[in-house]
C-alpha cells in the first residue's frame, strides 16, 4: 500500500476519498441463538475501544462502504 510509510493502513482505508465513507460495526453475539446483532456503525477507532472494554461480548466487522 502506497501510504504504508505515511500513516496506517487503517487510518488510510477509514479516509473519505472520492465520495466513498467507509465504517466498521460492532457486534455483539447472542449465546442462546448464535446469532449476531450489530450495537453499532462507527469509525475503526471508535469500533475498536468499544470492542476493547469488552472483548468478550463484542467484535467489528469492516470496513464496508457507507
């Protein structure tokens, strides 16, 4: 990736460039039924605190475009 020296990958793929918006969501996973529900539709660092104060409850998913 061009910007690998220049700033994250990650902050590079959550950058608006040419009209795309990119976001991540947080998920949480429902024990009984095994499925998942999105909490959340946010930027990766805000998917990522979110998921860091309780890993075991939620994860992200992304980046998909906005």
């Amino acid at each position: 990736m061009r910007y690998a020296n220049e700033i994250s990958a990650m902050k590079a793929a959550s950058e608006t460039t040419q009209g795309v918006t990119l976001a991540w969501a947080v998920l949480s996973q429902n024990q009984t039924t095994g499925k998942s529900e999105v909490v959340k539709i946010t930027g990766h660092e805000e998917a990522d605190a979110y998921v860091q104060n309780n890993p075991d409850l939620y994860y992200k998913s992304g980046p998909f475009v906005v």
